[in-house]
C-alpha cells in the first residue's frame, strides 16, 4: 500500500484556509455537505495542541531509558515468558468512564478543580491524554444523560482521532433529569407505578440507541433501586417487577450486544438494593438469556467479601461480563485502584487469569474492562494515571503465577506451597515489563512523572480556566 506523506506545516497551512473560509460562509455548501463548522476546527486545533508534544516524550523516555534498561535485563534474567507477558500487556485496555475525569464528592460537598473538561469533546481529548502517556487507555464509557452526543458521528470520529473506541454506554435511573415526567425517588425499573418504570425503560432503550451510533456493543445497568426501612416494599414483587422490565430492554438490544446487570450491597438505600449481591444478579442474567452478564463493581460489596470467589464462580457459570475497577476501605469509596488492598486486586486477577484460561478466552477482549471511580481530593487524570498502573501491575503479576505448580500443590494439599507460588508472583517488581509495554506501543516510561513534568494540567487550566466544571457530576 502506498503511504502518503505530508508535512504537518502543509497540513496547518491548509487547515487555516479552511478556517478562514468557514468563519466567512458558515452556511456554505461544504459544511453542510461535511458537517465541518468553524466550532469544530477550532476545537480541533486545540485538542491537537494538547496532546502531548512528541518530542517532550522522547525526551521524558531518553532521560530514563538507561535505567529502565537495567531494570528490564534484571527481570528478564529471573523471568520466564517476558516477552508473552509483555505482548498481553500491550493488548489490554483499561476503558476510562466519561464521569471520573472531573473532581467528585460527596454528600457534605465537593471541591471542584481546575481546567475540568466542560463538554464531552474535552473529555474525549482527556481519555486522549491518558492514551497518549500510558497507551492503556484506549476506550471511553459514557453515563447517558450526562453525556449525549449531539452530533454521533463527529463525536466517533473524534474518539477514533485520539486512537480511542466506545466501551459499554451507561444508563441512569438513579437520579431525577430537568423536565423529567416521573420520579425515581421509590425506585426506577422496580417502581410500583408502571408509568414510572416504563419511563425508565424507555431511558434505556434511548442508551442502547446512542450506543450504536458510537460503536459501543454493550449496555451497564446499575439500578438503586431497593427499600429504606423494613416494609416498604415486597422483595418478590420488587424482583419480579425488574425483571419484567430488564426482559423490555433485553428485547431491544442488537444481535451483537451484552447487557451488564451490575450489583450493589448498600446505598443509597441502606435496608434492601434489589440487585443487592453477585446472586440476584446472576439470577437476572440466567433469567434474561445468553447476552445478559453480571459486572462486577470491587467497591460494591460488603467489607471482606471474598470477591476472588465470586469471580471464579461467575466465570466458570459463563456469566462474568465485566469489572468496574477501583478500591475501598469501609464501602463504595471509590479510592485509586490499588491504593489500600493491591494483593486482593493481584488475587482477583490471578482467578481471571486462570479462569479465562480455562475457557479460552481472550484476556484483552471477552470481558469489560473499565475504572470507575471519583476523584475528590487528587488530580482525576493523575489518578486514572495510578489506577491503570495498578492495573497492569497486578495483571503482569498474575500471567507470572506457575499454574503447573500451584495445581500441584493443591492436589497434594500442600498449603504452604501455594501460598508460597502467589506470594512470589505478588512480590515480583514487574514494574519494567509495564513500562517496557508502554514504550513498545509509544508510551511514556513514567506517564504520572511525565504529566508532572509537562504542565498538562497548567496547559489545560490555561484553556478551560480556573472555574471549569465538568459535565454530569
């Protein structure tokens, strides 16, 4: 195939004309015909400007690569597979949710920071950034209402720009919208007023819609549906009711889609949530049919839960669609993934890894992977930087586990042993292989240092202000 190349001044200098030509005849023939505004090659200018300067990221990695050299030949030289390992690395994505790249809160208050993205084009050229420094990050999932497109396919072709795609779509019944018929304060698909839980599959409905226009192949349902205070309502009926609900929206999804039935102990009710645990669940999954899957939020169980289990099990019922990863001390807290129990998150992985494997699925591909988390006190892109670092640091650990031997051990029952070949894989510094997995696909080596070093947030505070709110929160 013959490549065309053409120099990025040529590129500007005709750019500019079509600029110029645009500002003088909005209503031209061409932008009717391209759908190419003023508006539109304005932002597009500015998201060129912010992505990261190539040669600021040669610079990052040269500084460091002498380094990270030693640190891969040391690892390489007590590893097997380094290179197997590294290659998965590269494949596996970490969807980033539309929601999280503002500063969240909570019900005492929140602190907004500065240059939030102010629309969904900011938040796609952020989901950009993050890709640009980590290469991990390649996919967005957006929370409908909070972020509808108003033009589809400028909106994909943006994303496709930034090298991204469009994970699971997002529906929200959890809140009441401006000019919203009915209230979900008693529920939502659940609601004893069938008008209200039409409304709602309705909503869902209009998800799976605007999910098709962008690319996306599955819908999350997260319902808060549930009771307050023993009484006030029937479990059966309020079971019953959400299914007959689910099947409506399960009916309209395309022949290609899943559906994700996530789950959640507690809040905002606190005596009862209709889909309360990975059973109820995985009771509407069976019940609903083949595209219909359990997601697995790490922050909505109740504290100690074994969640290494319920992964195993879901994935050997084939109905594991997916994790919303992130970490907690008390409850939902939504804390840096990995930041207050990194080995639960390397023994969840280790039961995916094996688990898969089992079945032969791809890693990368046949499940849903996405943070989902709020940022109150950090900077959001910095800690979405951490939180797919933790990520690939615990999946890296867990490709190092000697499945051979830990299989042995257990059919020997010999517990030492397999507690040692886990705790060996944990402790290894597998650091490098992430890194070199970055550098591979034109990553930083050190992508929080590097957004330190490059001013993004002073760039983006420059563009957006000092007063910028993000959309949806």
């Amino acid at each position: 195939m013959l490549k065309l190349l053409i120099p990025s001044w040529l590129l500007d200098y005709f750019a500019t004309l079509l600029l110029m030509y645009l500002c003088v005849n909005p209503d031209s023939p061409l932008a009717k015909t391209t759908g190419i505004t003023f508006e539109f090659l304005i932002l597009t200018f500015e998201l060129r400007d912010m992505i990261l300067d190539q040669n600021t990221l040669h610079t990052h990695n040269d500084a460091g690569i002498k380094l990270h050299q030693q640190q891969l030949s040391h690892i390489r030289s007590v590893t097997d597979n380094t290179d197997a390992i590294i290659e998965k690395l590269r494949a596996f994505q970490v969807a980033i949710p539309s929601w999280a790249l503002g500063t969240g809160g909570t019900r005492f208050g929140r602190f907004s920071g500065a240059g939030e993205p102010g629309s969904l084009e900011e938040k796609i050229a952020d989901v950009g950034l993050l890709h640009a420094l980590n290469r991990s990050s390649g996919a967005i999932s957006l929370h409908i209402p909070w972020d509808i497109p108003s033009d589809a396919a400028a909106i994909r072709q943006l994303a496709a720009d930034h090298g991204l795609r469009f994970d699971a779509v997002n529906s929200n019944t959890f809140q009441d919208q401006p000019g919203q018929q009915h209230s979900y304060k008693f529920g939502s698909l659940q609601h004893t007023d069938k008008a209200v839980r039409k409304q709602a599959i309705e909503h869902n409905i209009e998800v799976i819609r605007h999910g098709v226009e962008l690319g996306s192949d599955s819908l999350t349902v997260w319902l808060s549906d549930g009771s307050s205070f023993p009484g006030q309502l029937s479990f059966r009926k309020a079971f019953s009711r959400t299914l007959e609900s689910l099947e409506e929206i399960y009916a309209a999804l395309p022949d290609n889609w899943k559906v994700f039935v996530e789950y959640k102990a507690f809040e905002p009710n606190f005596y009862s949530m209709t889909v309360g645990d990975w059973g109820q669940s995985l009771l509407f999954a069976n019940k609903l049919g083949p595209k219909a899957y359990t997601l697995v939020d790490l922050g909505h169980h109740l504290p100690n839960a074994n969640i290494e289990q319920i992964v195993a099990l879901l994935l050997q019922e084939g109905k594991l669609g997916g994790f919303h990863f992130n970490d907690s001390k008390y409850g939902d807290d939504d804390l840096t993934v990995g930041s207050i129990n990194p080995y639960q998150l390397f023994l969840i992985f280790q039961e995916l890894v094996d688990g898969m494997d089992a079945r032969g699925m791809n890693h990368a591909r046949d499940l849903g992977w996405m943070i989902d988390a709020s940022h109150n006190i950090k900077d959001p892109l910095e800690d979405l930087l951490q939180s797919v670092e933790a990520i690939q640091l615990a999946y890296a650990q867990a490709l190092l586990v000697d499945s051979v031997a830990l299989e042995h051990a257990r059919n020997n029952n010999d517990v030492a042993q397999a507690q040692e070949i886990l705790q060996d894989a944990y402790r290894t510094d597998v650091r490098a292989l992430v890194a070199e997995a970055r550098l591979q696909d034109g990553g930083a080596l050190q992508p929080l240092r590097l957004f330190r070093e490059a001013g993004i947030r002073k760039q983006l505070i420059k563009q957006r202000g000092e007063r910028s709110v993000a959309t949806g929160l």
